[in-house]
C-alpha cells in the first residue's frame, strides 16, 4: 500500500456550550471527501487532540470512521504511543497510524528508529511517521528515513521539515519502495509535489479541498503550467491560514463559511487576531478555488 492524494487532517468543531460538535463533524468529513479528497485524519495534532478527552477521542474517530465507511474512504488515526496505536479500532477503513517523531526528548537517530520499531510491532495498521523537526527539536537525516521505510509496517512519512533542502531532493531523487512522502508544510506542497511527493496531508485543504486535489493531479499528470500557477496562489491561501497557531484562523475561515458552530478552540491555543481572520476569509472566498468546490459546498 502506497498512500497517495491529499489528506485532510480534520479540525475537532466545538459547540457553544463547549462540547464537540459532532453533527458539525460528520458534515465536514463529507464535504472535503465530496471534494476529492483522498482520505481524512482524525486526531492529527490539527484536531487539538491533547485538549479532548477519551470519550471525546473515541466519539471523533466513530463518526469520522462511520463516514470513510460509507464513502469508501481511507482514515489514518494519529497515535503517537504503543498503548494508542495497539487501541486502534479494527475497521477496515482505518488503513494508518499517523505517528509523531517523539518530542523534546531528541532522542537521536537510534532512539527513533527504536520508537518506531516498537510502535510498528504493536499496531494492527501501518506507520506513516510524522517528521516535523522544527516541533520535535529532532532532526532525521535522509539516510535515517531510509532505514525507517525498511522497517515492517513504517509505510510512509509526513515531511514537514519547514523547507526544500538538499535532504529533501536527495530524498524524493530516490524514493523507497512501498513508502510515501506526504508533504506536511502546506505552503511548501507545490514544490514537494513538483520533486515526486506522493501527496500531501494538509490542513490548508479544509478550504478549497478541490483545488488542492487539482494541485496534485496537475503534478501527476505533467500539467505543470497550471500545477504552478494553481501552486502560487495555494501557497498564498496557505500562508494566511497558518499566520497564527494552527488551527485557529482554519476554524475561524470555516466558521465565517458557516460550515462549524464556532470557532472555538481550546487551551493553551487562543482566537486568532481579527485582522488575521479578515484577510484569511477574504483569500478563502476567491473565485478560483470557491468555483472548484462551489458543487459541493453549495
């Protein structure tokens, strides 16, 4: 199994009194699946998975789970602990674990490649390891990567390394085999693609879903004059919704579009600035990507 296409790691919705609000959920996992999507993420680190608690946790991954079944759509889980990856429902539709490299500790290269070897031994599902160093504070070589895809059951990696380095284009050069590289920095996903990334999980593509999808088979098929001009305007869309802490200005866009209750998040994060708000909505409404989506969003 090879995981292609754009993911959509989905927001957890809240209600007024504070609750999840589920209904909100199920709608929203419709929609980017409507929109062409190539599956969803539930409790990715953009669903404020450490403010829920485990009733909460496993009421999003139902409902979330309930929708991928009837749509026929791939669901990674994120879990990041032996104990969480062994807890994954046994659904058909849950094809991956999403996996963080563990923070703060910087255990180094061997620490790492341990962790996920444990981790891969314990879960029902394949590994897709989550590599965002700027948040870890541990930084993966390319020839660290490498032998993670050797590992049984490490599928695939979220590169979110916060640039286009020669890392990077030594590692798209020569993929694994059987392994995909998502693109994780949503800004930095036109590039990716253009360099051979299989995909991309993307928070950004809770707006414009289609036109992400569009971004990608553009770089898939050659079209590339459209795969750049498509490429510079989601980077700016990106850009803006990643202004403040994720995923803020995404829940305050999706609530400006009346597509979530609110848009409430929970401690340590706080509302994002209304300036910020402002100029995010203003980009989330152009008639490029609002058209792509107009047949499913209404």
């Amino acid at each position: 199994m090879t995981l292609t296409g754009v993911y959509v790691p989905l927001i957890t919705p809240f209600d007024a009194t504070g609750a999840v609000a589920l209904g909100a959920l199920e709608a929203l996992t419709h929609q980017v699946l409507a929109a062409g999507a190539g599956g969803v993420v539930a409790l990715g680190t953009t669903a404020e998975p450490a403010s829920l608690n485990v009733r909460e946790r496993h009421a999003v991954v139902d409902v979330i789970a309930r929708v991928c079944r009837e749509r026929n759509a791939p669901l990674i889980v994120g879990a990041n602990a032996v104990e969480a990856v062994a807890a994954l429902p046994g659904r058909a539709e849950v094809v991956a674990a999403l996996s963080v490299v563990p923070p703060f500790l910087r255990p180094g290269e061997a620490g790492v490649l341990a962790h996920f070897a444990a981790l891969a031994a314990a879960s029902p599902v394949p590994l897709v390891v989550y590599h965002v160093p700027y948040r870890t504070g541990q930084h993966l070589s390319t020839g660290a990567i490498r032998r993670l895809a050797e590992l049984p059951g490490v599928a695939g990696i979220k590169y979110s390394v916060g640039g286009i380095d020669s890392g990077t284009v030594e590692l798209l050069a020569e993929l694994p085999p059987d392994f995909a590289v998502l693109g994780g920095d949503d800004a930095l996903i036109s590039p990716l693609l253009a360099l051979g990334a299989h995909g991309g999980i993307l928070a950004s593509a809770h707006v414009g879903t289609a036109a992400f999808v569009e971004l990608a088979e553009a770089w898939r098929s050659g079209g590339t004059a459209r795969a750049r001009a498509l490429g510079h305007r989601l980077a700016v869309l990106s850009t803006a919704l990643f202004a403040e802490p994720n995923p803020t200005v995404i829940k305050a866009v999706l609530h400006a579009q009346g597509r979530i209750p609110t848009s409430s998040v929970r401690l340590p994060l706080v509302p994002p600035r209304p300036e910020t708000v402002r100029a995010a909505v203003r980009l989330a409404h152009d008639d490029g990507w609002r058209t792509l989506s107009s047949q499913v969003l209404g």
